[in-house]
C-alpha cells in the first residue's frame, strides 16, 4: 500500500445515491450519476478541543432510560437564532429575549463541543449577520462564528459564556442498525424538544448544501426515525448513553432522517476551530453505482464496484482514471460504456459509492498517493492517483 502525505497546517495538523432536501442529501443528476470526491482530515487537535472523553461530558448510565439521557443531555444543547440586518421577523419570531440586530434570518440547534464552542451545522448559520444562543435555562447568549464547512454542513460558534451543561462526547463510531436513540433541539423554534426513534441505516451518503462548486456528497451519514423537522439541525443525535453519534442535518420523507456522522465531526471540528475551514480530498470524478445492466455492457465479471462516468478536465483523475466514451443498449435501456469499474482503494474494497465517498472522507488528505484498483478491458489493473482539494464553495 502506498500512501504519502502532506502536512498541513491547523489545530494539530491539519454523506446508491439518495437525493435530498433542506440542509444536505446526496449529489446526484438526473440521470443518476453522483458527485464523488469526499475529504477530511485526520486532526490531532489540541487537548482543549479534543472532543473523545471531555473530562466534564455529562454522565449517563450505561443504556439509561429516555428521561434520564434528556436531562443529563439537554443542558448541553442550544436553540440557534440567526439575524440579518434590516430583515423582517419572521414566523417564528424573536420573542424580545433574544436582543435587537434585525430581523430573523433562520434557526436551529447547537450543542456544546468543547469550551464555549457550540457544533452546528453550516446551512443554519446561511445569511446571517447576527447569532445569538439560546441556553436551556432561558438566557440568551451572544455568539460569533468560528468556522464554516458546506461540504460537511458543519460550523462551530463561540458563545460568550457557557451553557449549563459540558461539552457531549462524540461516539467512536455509528451503532448497529436499530440502535435506540434521541435527538434534542429546538424544531420550529421549540427549545428543548426531544423526538426518539433508532439507528435506520449506516455509511449513507447523502447531498451538500453546495451548488456553485459542483454536486458533492457528505459521507458516512447516519440515518434515523427519529422525527426531524425545521430548527432541529445541528442538534445532536444520542444513544441512551449520551454519546453523539451523528448531528441532525437533513429530513428526506417521513420517517427518514439523517445527520452527519460523529467521525466526520471529530475530523472536520477541531480544524474548523483551529483554522475557520477544513480542506477535502478531491478525485474528480463522476460515478455510477454498478447495476447489472452496467455490468453486462462493459463485461464486468459481478455488479460490484462503482463506474466511472466522467472524469473532470484537469483534475486529479484526468489522465489516471477513465470515463465512459460511449453508449449502448441493454434490455431496452441505455447504458455506457468504456469507462474504468474502481474495485478498491489502497486494497480497501469498494463494492458500492458509499465506500468509495466513505474511505475518501475518513482515510483520505488532500496531497495523498492513493492505489486505486480498476477494472479496464476485461483487466484488473492499479493505478496511482494523487488527491486534489476541492474547489472553493
């Protein structure tokens, strides 16, 4: 396995496609092809934004009961107003608590990472000129932005002072599928809300909020029952241990919720914190998943994989990887052809998009020589490819 990598400055150093809506599902055009690349880093941050253990994290019993996860948790969690100058109130208005500074520009929820750093996610924080936070107890608190990700849909913000309760312990890795678990937040402006439901599915991949720079993904996302709904983004995702597991980010349907992981949090966090961005990984390339009528048109042994469809002028898969150069027929319907099957990453499997955005987010940094195993030709081959960044948003 080859792997060389660049240091890059920061606090230590350095989402089958789903469309979506609100605030972040996954890439994809009309005809289906997703928006690949993904990114993060893997940060050591400093001791006062490591977000694995805080010291003063609130304590729940071992598979503890809803009423005693939402007191231990709740304290920590935070109503997000947000304010534009000169904005007209909206419908879910400021009742005269929250200060002067204009008119509503939107709301969510936030919860205590580290310090007085609140996680939230990006698209909450959109247009505005003005944040303030609401504590559990009431008090409102003035906040400024630390750093912004649309990639990711996250963004931290200081508050000037602290919420009762200590920053929430972000969850090693997503639980087993129908895992039990709450979120609390401040849907439609209702602070303090707990909805509960279970882990609905795992490594999903789901759209960023980011149009101008192309159709990207966010990966790894975490998919609840959990009810969501308007306000409740940026909240936390919890088991019945307390612990985050995702960040309540998008709704697609009833009963289809998602958030982004608690591992692309702890990569992406701490560099928000300590440089106000976060760089991803970048290939460049467009894909499809491997169905069978793919598979048979360009004579792949099984329908695993995922199918280069495009390969972007200049980028860093141009000239190493290849994409489809034509068309043909299948049972009726069109398919194309000619383009490489990517099978692995350095010897990591790929057998779906998902794995493909997955291990680009959480193994990958801008910079990095990665294997990539393709099917050409009737031909397993391995070539290497040195990641990019992704464009500016």
């Amino acid at each position: 396995m080859k792997r060389t990598r660049r240091e890059v400055l920061g606090l230590g150093a350095t989402m089958g496609a789903i469309a979506a809506t609100a605030g972040c599902l996954a890439p994809t055009n009309d005809d289906g092809r997703v928006g690949v690349d993904g990114g993060n880093p893997t940060a050591a941050a400093a001791e006062s934004t490591e977000p694995a253990e805080p010291a003063d994290a609130p304590r729940v019993e071992s598979n503890a009961g809803y009423t005693e996860v939402y007191e231990a948790v709740s304290p920590s969690v935070a109503r997000v107003q947000t304010y534009r100058d000169g904005a007209v109130g909206g419908l879910f208005g400021d009742d005269g608590d929250g200060g002067d500074g204009g008119g509503e520009a939107g709301q969510g929820s936030g919860f205590r990472y580290a310090e007085d750093y609140l996680v939230t996610n990006d698209h909450v924080l959109a247009d505005a000129d003005t944040v303030r936070v609401q504590a559990s107890d009431g008090t409102w608190l003035d906040a400024s932005v630390v750093g912004r990700d649309p990639y990711s849909d996250l963004a931290v913000v200081e508050t000037a002072g602290s919420l009762p309760g200590g920053p929430l312990a972000l969850a090693e890795a997503v639980p087993a599928t129908g895992t039990e678990v709450l979120v609390v937040g401040s849907p439609l402006g209702l602070e303090g809300t707990a909805t509960q439901g279970i882990v609905s599915g795992r490594n999903r991949t789901i759209p960023a909020t980011v149009t101008e720079a192309g159709r990207f993904s966010i990966a790894d996302a975490v998919q609840t029952d959990a009810a969501l709904n308007p306000g409740n983004s940026g909240g936390p995702i919890v088991t019945l241990d307390g612990d985050v597991i995702g960040v309540a980010t998008a709704t697609r349907g009833e009963n289809v919720g998602f958030g982004v992981s608690a591992r692309l949090v702890g990569e992406v966090v701490p560099e928000l914190i300590g440089s106000g961005g976060y760089d991803h990984s970048y290939m460049g390339v467009s894909v499809l998943p491997v169905e069978p009528l793919l598979a048979t048109a360009n004579d792949l042994p099984e329908a695993r994989g995922v199918y280069v469809a495009d390969v972007a002028d200049g980028g860093p898969a141009d000239g190493v990887l290849r994409g489809a150069d034509g068309e043909t027929s299948v049972e009726g319907a069109t398919v194309p052809v000619g383009g490489d099957t990517v099978v692995a990453l350095d010897e990591t499997p790929v057998e779906a998009n998902a794995d493909l955005s997955r291990f680009l987010a959480l193994e990958t940094r801008p910079g990095d020589v990665i294997e990539v195993t393709v099917r050409r030709d009737g031909e397993t081959r391995t070539v290497d490819l040195t990641l990019g960044s992704r464009p500016d948003p």
